[in-house]
C-alpha cells in the first residue's frame, strides 16, 4: 500500500489515503469523492482530471508523453509539476505522493 494525500482545492483541507500499487491516481481520486470529473475516463482526451502534483514527488513520476503535455496545455491552472490524474499509475516505489486538486476544480462536487 502507499499513501496518496489529496490538498484540496482551498489549499487548506487535506484527504489522506492508502491505495493499492497498480491503482490509477484518478481512480484513487474519485474513489475518495474528490472533485475530478474524468470526463473521458482516462483517453486522453478532455484534462478534467488535471492535480497539480507537490515539487517534491513531481520528479520521482515517469515523464508525461508528448500527447498528455498536449492535453495539459488545455487544462486551466496548469503549473509546471500539472500531470493528467488519469496517465499516473501509482506503483509501492513511490511511497507516497502528495497532489493539490486544482482550484479550477472547486465548482464540481466533492470536498473543498
Ligand atoms: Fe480525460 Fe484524464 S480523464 S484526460
């Protein structure tokens, strides 16, 4: 297991959570109600899965492909360490992992 921590979209809540290695981050974020709708459910092909992932995990993830950094450039709020939730797949080797649930993100349902 490893833990994900989700900072929520106000910048002060937090959800913490344990989630199996092979899991999708996505996944493990709706899972836990948090505000990412994942509308094309992980094709590539829409960025409301958009996290903006903490400095300090960002290097220690595989690289987004060429076809996520497309999608990224259309997603609102993009920070230099934004990666599509649904291209992540977690793995023990991470340990964990802390990721911030866009602002853009706060008019969806979920925790605030
Ligand atoms: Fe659509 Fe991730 S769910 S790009």
């Amino acid at each position: 297991m490893m833990r994900v921590t989700f900072v929520h979209a106000d910048g002060k809540g937090r959800t913490e959570v344990e989630a199996e290695p092979g899991s999708i981050l996505l996944d493990v974020a709706q899972a836990h109600l948090m505000p990412l709708e994942g509308t094309c459910e992980g094709q590539m092909a829409c960025s409301t899965c958009h996290v903006i992932v903490a400095k300090e995990d960002f290097d220690r993830l595989p690289p987004a492909s060429e076809m996520e950094e497309d999608m990224l450039d259309l997603a609102a709020g993009v920070r230099r360490t934004s990666r599509l939730s649904c291209q992540i797949s977690l793995t023990a080797e991470m340990g964990a992992l802390t990721v911030h649930i866009p602002s853009e993100s706060r008019n969806m349902q979920g925790p605030r």
